[in-house]
C-alpha cells in the first residue's frame, strides 16, 4: 500500500493486518522518521548489487510520507530527486498516474520555498517540469501538463531548455484536438532551429510545391540499397526537428491544412537526408511515402516505405516504429497486398505504443483498428462492437482523444447493422451518437471527412438514397479541399454507388455523369500504379453497365457475369461484405427484370455473408417487405 499515492485497498490479508497493527504502534510523531529511515535504506538497496526498481519507487514514497519531518533545503531537494527518479521508472513500466503523482510530489518538495526554486537550483528545476509535463500529459492530465509547460517557458530563455517543453505542448494540444493551436506552437519551435527555414508565415501552395520537388530531386540522388544505408547523425536538434514535423503534419492533417501537411511531411524526410538519419527518420518516411502516395506517386511511395521499414531497423526506437508502421498499414501496405490480417496489426500496434509510452499514436491505432476489421469484415460485429467500446473508454480515460470520433462513429454502425439501433438505422444516430448534428459540428476537418465517408456507407446498406446523397456530397467536397487519405478509392465507389441508384431513381443526368466521373478517377488511379483498385472498378463495371448505358436490350447473361467478375474481386481483396452489398444490388436488378431464381441466387449468398458477419440488422433489411426482391417492386428508399 502506498498512502501517498491514494491507492485505494479493497483486500486485507493476514499479513497487511500484521503491518498495520506493527506501524499503529509506531507513535504518530515518530512515524515521519520511520520513513525517512526506511526512504534512505531503500536509496542505498536500490543502488546495491541486488538492487531492483521497486526499491526506488518505496523510497520515494517513504519520503512523502515522511513530508513534514523533510525542512532543510538539501534534505527537500534530495527528496524531490528520489522522487523523479520514480518517476523515470513508473513511465518505463507505463504506470502513467502514478509517475504524475510522484511528479507532483517531487514539485511539492521544490516549490516549498515560494517559487525560488529555478534562481537556487535551474538544472533540477527544469528537469522536474520536464518530467511533470511529460508524466502529466501521458497520464491525460491536459490541465497541468499545460501549467508545466507555462512554467518551464517562463523561466528559461535558450532553446535548448525548451525544446522538451514545445514538444509536450504539441502532443498535449494534439491529443486534445487543439489542433490549429498545434500547428501554431510547432511552426514557434521549428523557426527557433538553425536547421530549418521554416516560413515565417503561412505555407502556401508555392512552398509546398518547392517543398515536393526537392524532396524528389534529393530521393533521384540515391537508389533503394543507398537510402537504408545513408549516414545517420547523432545531432539532437536533427532528431528534434523530425520529430516536430511529424508533429506538424497530425496536426496540420486534422486541421484541413493541406499545404502544410506536404510541406511539413516532406521537409522532415529532405532535412533527414541531408544532415543524416535519426531515430525518428523511418516514421518521417513512412509519413512521406502516404503524402506522395496521396500525390499519385505511387512507385516512389512504395520505394519510400520499403526504405523505412528496413531503416526503422537500425534504430531501437519502438516508440517511434509505432508510428512508421500505423502509417505504413493504413497508407501504403493495401498497394501490394491483400486485406484480411491490417486490423489485428493496428491492434499490436496499439499495445506497442501504451509500452513504449508512444500514447497518442497507441490510440490513433485502436481506432484504426476497428475501422480497418470493419473494412476487411475480419471480426464478427458483436465481437467488434465490444473492442470498440473497450478502445473508446481508454482513450477517455488516458485523454487521447484525437482519433475518438472516429470509434463514436463506427459503434454507431456497428450497432446499425447488429440491429441494436431503435431509431433509423441507415442514419449514424443513435446509442453511440445521440445528437447527430452537434457531433458533426464538433468534428475537426479530417474526422469530419472520415465521418461522411462513413455515413454514406451506413446509408447506402439501408438503400436511403436521400440519407446517402447528403454525406456523398460533403464527402466530395472534404476530399477536393483538403489532401485525401488512403481509401479515397473507398470513398469514390461508394459514392458511385450513390449517384448510379439517384440516377436510375430519377432519370437526372447529373448523377450519370458524376457516377461516370468517379468511375473515371478510380480508373486514373489504378493505371497510375494503384492495381489493387481493380476489384473496385470491376464491380462498378457490372453497376454502370446494367442501370446506366441505357440500351435496353442488354444481355443479361453479360450483365451476369459482369456482377460476378466484380463480386468474386471484392471477395478476393477481402471486402466480403462489400461483395455481399453487390450481390444483393444485383438481385434487386435481376429480380425486378423477372430473373427471380439469379436474384435469389445472389441474394441468399448475400444474406449468409451478412450472417456469418452478425449483421442481423441488414438480413432483417433486405428478407423485409420493404427491400425490393421482386420483379413488381421498384427501388424502395429507406
């Protein structure tokens, strides 16, 4: 038991009562002594040959207890010493809220002379705000790890001192979805750097442009052998800059900055090349590999992130490889490979970055791992629906909240499709989402974009086509205004889908030639190097062939094989469910063409890929009254 640290004791053995009687006998004016003695015993096991880890973080709590028999200068600062290298240890163990606790024990112990404390002693000082601000921000505790920070950038004047300070205020302000803020505070840091020559004010589309083409111009210098193998620096301002434009581009991405996510994503990886590698040079590849992959580049965004996964190998750094691979798995991996195992790799990623300590990035990836299992259909729902509740109750409780929305938003769905849903089902409200409109307002650009992305899909399941076009159409803007993010071929066949059954709903040929347009787009992309786009574009073929060419004499053997070609891609790739809303659209198209035994053909198919996925609430949607299965019934929205 550790009394100052408020642990709360639900169990009493033999022995604890065998303690507490003896230390009841202690008197209470010799008690404080008792601890010091034990403190300064546990200090010298600690260092001893049969030292261990708990044997510092006893002592330090022996010296809190022991507080008020601690008043001479020397005495308090030593404590206060102790107590920070509990700290150190607790974060190392990811004992979060304990190491703040000592933190602000050991403050406690500084501060007990009015604030004089940086004039008599700046080194410990500062290191002690360090730690605070550090074990503050990593405990969630957004209020104090600013008021650490405050005070370390009161006090101190060179850089040098600060930069542990911007660099805890960058994460503390991401995390909390402060992210213009953000980017404010870091642009601060990068201008104090002698390295960098950061604009002095807004990145526009000019420096970004400058940015991509030294960037490539200093990638043409080396072939793939001779960037692994480039020299590495030991310069910490190197590492410190890297860091802080991995930084920028989260920040500046959730901002709806574009120019300022190229710029910054690209700069860390061009000053990586010129002045040597770091520890943090893999992740600022891996985040380049994704903006280059974003500007089509696709060849050199596979070179690049082949590149960081054999540099992340160099370095032992897991706080870092946290970050390379979530960006790997989430932007790059699907150019090459087939889906079906990136959700349980976001999920060892997650627990990778609560050891490492590597907070922010460890949440970012149990969001990605539900939206990713979703995607592949690589867990049931029911099983989904509960890690997705687990990951949510974590991130508020650690007060990482930069990827929140995002696990709100997939609950709702889940629970859509689970069935679970009192309310309409084709619209993200619900148990999860209770007020839809003021959770869109509080969402930042990117979770926005996320989320209509999203919403088109929930409603395009349910066949509500009106639903569908509202979120289609604020997710066709999100995307042309800020840069795209990996499954922007996603996002492009659903909203296809959208405009083809608008289209045949309502004759209008505005949403012909916008479902022909995003068929086109993806078409683009998969000729500029993206093939794993091609079961996307085989399903639209079936999709646009049968209800958009408008020659009424089609074959519907052709058209057949069409929806067949499209859905055993899908399935290939991964995306059964996907397939399996293919199948059930080509029944409906078979059935209302009086081709009953196909449309009941793809439609049981359909309803056991549902099934299996738990997605009871979809089967009772189309084995309804309401879903149109027969060749008298037309599109049914809703």
């Amino acid at each position: 038991s550790c009394p100052s640290m408020n642990f709360a004791v639900f169990y009493k053995f033999t022995h604890d009562k065998v303690q507490s009687s003896a230390y009841s006998l202690i008197g209470a004016s010799q008690q404080p002594l008792y601890h010091a003695t034990l403190g300064h015993l546990f200090v010298k096991l600690s260092s001893s040959p049969v030292g261990r880890g708990w044997m510092h973080i006893a002592a330090a709590d022996h010296f809190c207890q022991a507080e008020t028999l601690i008043r001479s200068r020397e005495g308090r600062d030593y404590a206060a010493t102790v107590c920070l290298g509990a700290v150190e240890r607790l974060k190392s163990t990811a004992a979060f809220r304990s190491a703040a606790i000592f933190a602000r024990n050991a403050l406690h112990f500084l501060d007990d002379d009015n604030g004089t404390c940086w004039k008599r002693n700046f080194a410990l000082s500062l290191q002690a705000y360090n730690l605070s601000a550090e074990a503050e921000f990593y405990a969630g505790n957004v209020d104090r790890c600013d008021a650490s920070v405050r005070t370390i950038l009161l006090h101190t004047h060179k850089f040098d001192d600060q930069q542990n300070a911007f660099q805890v205020n960058m994460e503390n302000l991401l995390s909390s979805r402060r992210h213009l803020e953000a980017l404010e505070s870091g642009k601060d840091m990068l201008r104090k750097m002698k390295i960098s020559r950061t604009p002095r004010n807004q990145v526009t589309a000019g420096h970004m442009g400058m940015e991509v083409a030294k960037t490539l111009l200093a990638l043409k210098k080396f072939d793939e052998e001779g960037l692994v193998n480039h020299k590495t620096t030991e310069d910490p301002e190197v590492a410190l800059l890297t860091k802080g434009c991995v930084a920028l581009f989260l920040s500046a991405h959730f901002s709806g900055k574009k120019e300022d996510s190229v710029y910054f994503s690209l700069h860390a990886l061009r000053l990586s090349i010129k002045h040597g590698y770091s520890k943090v040079t893999p992740a600022a590849m891996a985040i380049s590999a994704a903006v280059l992959g974003n500007l089509r580049l696709y060849s050199i965004s596979k070179k690049l992130c082949r590149v960081a996964l054999q540099t992340m190998k160099r370095f032992d750094a897991p706080e870092v490889d946290v970050i390379t691979l979530f960006m790997y798995y989430q932007f790059v991996y699907h150019m090459d490979h087939k889906m079906g195992n990136v959700g349980q790799r976001h999920s060892e990623l997650h627990q990778s970055g609560i050891s490492s300590g590597s907070i922010v990035w460890a949440c970012m990836n149990s969001s990605v791992c539900i939206s990713t299992h979703f995607w592949e259909g690589s867990l049931c729902l029911d099983k989904l629906l509960i890690l997705a509740t687990k990951y949510a109750e974590e991130c508020v409780s650690y007060n990482k909240e930069i990827l929140l929305p995002v696990l709100s938003f997939y609950r709702q769905v889940i629970l859509n499709l689970l069935g679970r849903n009192a309310y309409n089902p084709s619209r993200l409200q619900g148990d999860a989402i209770e007020d839809l409109d003021a959770f869109m307002t509080d969402l930042d650009p990117a979770n926005l974009r996320y989320f209509t992305s999203v919403a088109t899909q929930c409603a395009a399941f349910y066949w509500d086509w009106d639903e569908a076009l509202r979120f289609a159409e604020s997710n066709a803007r999100s995307e042309h205004e800020d840069h795209p993010i990996y499954f922007v071929g996603l996002n492009r066949f659903w909203r296809c889908l959208v405009w083809i059954s608008l289209y045949e709903r309502e004759g209008k040929s505005t949403m012909r030639r916008r479902a022909l347009k995003e068929y086109r787009m993806i078409r683009t992309m998969m000729k500029s190097g993206l093939e794993s786009k091609k079961e996307l574009l085989l399903a639209l073929d079936a999709e646009i062939y049968a209800r958009c060419n408008g020659n009424k004499n089609k074959s519907m053997s052709d058209i057949k094989i069409k929806y067949d070609a499209g859905i055993g891609a899908l399935n290939a790739m991964g995306f059964n469910h996907y397939g399996a809303l293919v199948g059930e659209r080509a029944a409906e198209f078979f059935a209302k063409n009086g081709e009953t035994e196909t449309a009941k053909t793809y439609l049981d198919k359909a309803i056991q890929v549902y099934t299996d996925w738990k997605a009871m609430g979809k089967v009772q949607h189309i084995t309804s009254d309401a879903f149109p299965s027969s060749p008298q019934q037309t599109v049914t929205v809703g």
